[in-house]
C-alpha cells in the first residue's frame, strides 16, 4: 500500500485484483462497462462448460457405483468362504513357517541354557 501511494506500480499476482483499481464498479461512480460479445454466447459457452461437468460427474459416479458393487460381491465371497470362529482368540502371525520355526527353535535353546544353568547351580550348591 505504501509503494502504491508514493507512485511505485506493484505487480500483482494472477488472480489478484486490485480493490480500489479504476475498472471496480463500486468506484466508477454510475459509468456502465460493456460487456464484450454477446450475452446469448456467454451463457451458452458457461451452459456447454456445465453439460461437459455434469457429463463428467455422471461417469464418475457410474465409475463409483461399478466398484461398489463390486467391493459388495467381493465381501459376500469372503463371508460364505468364512468358517465360524473358534473359540477362543485366534492368531495371525506376520512371518513364514519356516520363520516362525527359527525363531522358535532360537527361544527353545535360551530357555534350554537357563534350564541348564540353574540344574548346574543346585547341584554345586547341594554338593
């Protein structure tokens, strides 16, 4: 605002308008503008511009109601495929069997060697 008032034109961005600039409405004090073209062409363009977005939103939602159905039939499948849960909590495990058995064979030989400590350790302490 200051750079305007001593004189210095600042450039505006895109889609920015000036709100005091010589071409508002409000500030040109009952002068009427022309409009450019005729009205009935503008309004048929913008009419064109909707039938073209509602064409649009209409195949979209086509699109949409395609993969609903879908997504439907897909979610019987897995539901007739379904047994009925066990009781209980059941388990899911990320890994692999064979994973699973490293693992599990890794815990059984650290459980093994505390065993084994602790035997060693009753028996010096009974002997």
């Amino acid at each position: 605002m200051a750079s305007e008032e001593q004189g210095i034109p600042t450039e505006e961005l895109p889609g920015q308008q000036n709100m005091f600039s010589p071409g508002d409405p409000k500030t040109s004090k009952g002068k009427k503008t022309k409009k450019k073209g005729p009205t009935h062409l503008k309004g048929t363009r913008a009419l064109e511009r909707l039938r073209s977005r509602i064409d649009m939103a209409v195949k979209e939602l086509k699109r949409l109601r395609t993969e609903n159905h879908a997504l439907h039939k897909e979610i019987e499948v897995l539901k007739s495929r379904s047994i009925e849960a066990p009781d209980g909590t059941a388990v899911v495990f990320n890994e692999g069997p064979s994973d699973l058995r490293s693992q599990l064979e890794t815990y059984i030989a650290v459980i093994d060697g505390y065993i084994e400590r602790e035997e060693s350790t009753d028996t010096e302490s009974t002997a």
